[in-house]
C-alpha cells in the first residue's frame, strides 16, 4: 500500500506545475491540422470559411481569372477539351467535368422565377432575341461550378466529402445572398456579370454569377 501512495505523491508533484483547460467543443476552432476552419469536435465551419474568403480571395481570383463567354463557347463548339484546357479548370486530370470562369454582358430575354432555382435567359451579343446562355438567379442555387473553378480550393485541404459538399452549398448561398437577393430581374434589363459554370453542353450553360451590375436598355 506505501508504494502507491508514494506514486500517487509523486503524480502530485509532477502536475503541480500543470494548468489544465476545459473547452467548449463549440467553442472555437481548434486548427490542429492546419485548417483554422475545423472546431473541436470535428465539425467543419463552412460559412464561416466562405466569409473568410469571399472578398478576399475569391473575388479577386474571379474577376482576374474569367474569360469571356463568347470566347469560351466559341471554342467549346469546337472542342470541349480544347476549350477547357485553354480557359477552364478541373481538379482532376482525366474524366472530370470542365469548370469555367467567366465574363460579359448581354440582355435578358426573359426572367422565369416559378421554380425555386430561378433562371433568366441571356442574349449575348450580337442581339437577336435568343438566349444564348443562361444565369442561375435563385433563391436555390444549383451545382458546384462556384467551388469547382477555383483552383485554390482542393478537396484533400478538407477532412472528406461532406465537408466539401457543405462548401459549395455556403458558396451558392453566399452568391445568392450578397449578389442576386438585392436585385430584381425583369426582360429587357442589360447584364453584366463574372461567374462561373461546369460544362455539360453547349446548349446547356448555366452560370452562377459572383459579380453582377444591372441597368436597363428602355430607350436604347
């Protein structure tokens, strides 16, 4: 029995000097593996990394790295890879969906807000009173394109899928919330815009824009 209470003593003395802290598992993030954006449980802080990044990197990104859509569908009538290797982006080497930065202007055609995931068709120039692409006006923003096209973001920075699946969620609502909420949509407005898109068609581009400015063209 002597010989335990002398250990016991000595464990004693040994953390005598030793502070020991308790956290709040929601408390605050616990950045062991490099990501300052993981709390102490795990969880992973997807709005809280988007606001971290919007203005600071990702628009910058997005407005110094957009090609123009003309451009662009220009060359996918031609060929998508070629297309994509020369304007897009895919974090896969071989079979991954080709994802674009873009820019322009153009005039809405129309303005179809019935479905959750509204849409307004765009006529590029030159105009002839048909869409040409389309822009994804919310307020259900569908897709990866926004995290897909930017090349800082990896998916092995994050801890598995779900985590990179709960991004692009905060990056769509994000787009929405800071860029389309504020604004109303009707045919005839004029549009200029810097977003993103994934490839699946020509005929088939939908874009998620990160910078928009709207104005009218009545008496042009």
């Amino acid at each position: 029995m002597s010989r335990w209470i002398t250990v016991f003593i000595v464990i004693i003395i040994m953390c005598s000097g030793c502070t020991i802290e308790y956290h709040d598992q929601k408390g605050g993030r616990s950045g062991t593996d490099g990501n300052t954006f993981y709390f102490d449980d795990g969880s992973f802080d997807a709005k809280g990394y988007v606001d971290e990044i919007w203005d600071e990197e990702l628009l910058p990104y997005a407005l110094e790295n957009n090609t123009d859509i003309s451009a662009v569908i220009e060359e996918l009538f031609k060929d998508v890879d070629s297309a994509g290797s020369l304007y897009g982006y895919r974090s896969v080497d071989q079979g991954g969906a080709w994802n674009f930065i873009v820019s322009g202007a153009g005039k809405a055609v129309s303005v179809n807000t019935e479905s959750r995931n509204g849409l307004l068709d765009l006529d590029l120039p030159p105009y002839d009173g048909e869409a040409d692409v389309k822009l994804q006006i919310g307020p259900v923003i569908r897709g990866t394109a926004i995290r897909d096209s930017m090349s800082f973001i990896k998916f092995d920075d994050f801890r598995n899928q779900i985590d990179f699946s709960n991004l692009a969620t905060e990056l769509n609502k994000k787009a929405y919330e800071t860029v389309l909420e504020p604004l109303s949509f009707k045919a005839g407005d004029e549009i200029t815009f810097v977003g993103a898109f994934t490839f699946s068609a020509v005929d088939d581009i939908s874009i998620v824009p990160v910078s928009l400015t709207l104005g009218s063209l009545e008496g042009n």
